[in-house]
C-alpha cells in the first residue's frame, strides 16, 4: 500500500487502470481523450497499453508460474505523454499464486504454491485479464467511437504472438498453456462474493472454492497462426475536435 509515487520519473503520471473505463456526467470518455492527446493511432496506443500491462502478466506465468489478480482497481499504470509505458502492481498480499513447483520458495513463501489443473491454472489470465477487464475495456473502443471491438482484440491477440516470437523457448509452454484455445471456462466471482461476505476465496484451498458455469468464447481463439496483415479490421482515426 505504499505510494507509488516514488517509484515515477519527472514528466510521468499515475492512474489506476480501472480509469480507462470511464465516462463522465457528458458521456465522454477517458480513453478517448488519452488517445486523442497522445497524438497516436487507436492501434498504436492500444499496443502500448498491451505491452505495459499484459506482456508481463505473461512473463510471469509462462516463465515463473506466477498468478495474480490483476484487475483494473488493482493495477497503477504510468503514463508518458498520456500513453502507459509501464504498470504497479499493488493490493497482492493474498492473491498471489505460483504454481510451478521448480519455484523454490523461501519458508515463509511456501504457502503460495497451489497444485492444480493445466486449465484452472490458464483462468488466471482468462478469467481476471480477459472476462474481468479485457471484456470491459474492448467494449469501450466501439462506445467511444475509436472503431470496431475486433480492433481491440486484434491487439491483444498480436502483442501475445509477439511475446510467443521473443520467447522460443517456452515454446512448450504455450502449447501446453494455449490462450488461443477456442473457449475456456465461466468463473462466477459474484457467486463467491454472495456465498461468503466476508471471505471471497478460502486462503488455505483457493482453487477448491470457486465456482463455475458453462463456458465462454476465447475473442482472440479466431486469430491464431496469423498475421497482422491477414486479420481484418478497422483502422480507427481520431476526429479533431
């Protein structure tokens, strides 16, 4: 919980990344006012949001099996000339969860090491990236007039293709660990919330304790194998004024 502000050079900015989704009183949007005053394309800006935020979520699951909840309250992005160049991480005492037992952990880490499936293992980056804020943000692309939601997940689906490019070696991992896999499964966090008010998961057995219905189409499954220039899309630019 300590401020961040320390961790920021001169000319940088904070904001949490839940701020991306918001609208004032007039319906105008955060995100398009970031986008248009940083003087990028939709897609520029997008991609660099992507490769502060997502390409070491990334990092840290298929290197290290490291989890944790990343959501948009959670997450403190650093601006540059209105455009994020890096994120903080804050709020993770209790939802960080490695699952690779070559890991060694000091003692007092020990705890943080959960056995479980290859698929509740990739939730991780589905269930709190994708379902918990992708889905949200990726909305606000066609609400605030930046072009169609597949511009948004074209992004997501290229800057995982890079990170897959620049790590060859983990070449097993992701397709042990597949986020183009056609769907994945529906975790119910308000059902957690609703069946326990004061403890969302059970800290000893967080795996065991949530709860799930039905499935969900991957958006980015339809772009696996591509390339950027055989994905269709809308190139989106911004309207002065």
């Amino acid at each position: 919980r300590e401020s961040p502000l320390p961790k920021i050079a001169e000319g940088q900015t904070l904001m949490t990344m839940a701020a991306l989704l918001h609208r004032d009183a007039e319906d105008q949007g955060l995100l398009q006012c970031l986008i248009k005053a940083s003087g990028l394309t939709v897609e520029a800006w997008l991609r660099r949001y992507l490769e502060a935020y997502l390409t070491p979520l990334l990092h840290c699951f298929y290197q290290y099996g490291l989890v944790f909840m990343p959501h948009g309250e959670n997450l403190i992005l650093v601006f540059e000339n209105y455009v994020p160049v890096r994120a903080l991480m804050k709020d993770i005492t209790e939802e960080v969860i490695v699952f690779d037992p070559k890991q060694e952990l000091p003692e007092a880490a020990q705890r943080l090491f959960v056995e479980t499936s290859d698929e509740q293992q990739l939730l991780y980056l589905f269930t709190d990236v994708f379902d918990c804020f992708f889905r949200f943000l990726g909305a606000q692309v066609p609400n605030q007039g930046l072009g169609n939601e597949e511009v948004f997940w074209k992004e997501v689906a290229e800057v995982v293709r890079e990170y897959q490019a620049q790590h060859p070696e983990l070449a097993d991992a992701f397709t042990r660990w597949d986020l183009f896999q056609p769907t994945f499964l529906c975790c119910c966090l308000n059902r957690l919330q609703l069946s326990n008010t004061k403890q969302m998961l059970n800290l000893a057995d967080p795996i065991n304790s949530l709860k799930f219905a039905g499935t969900l189409g991957n958006p980015i499954a339809k772009y696996k194998g591509g390339t950027r220039d055989e994905v269709q899309g809308t190139r989106k630019e911004l309207p002065d004024g």
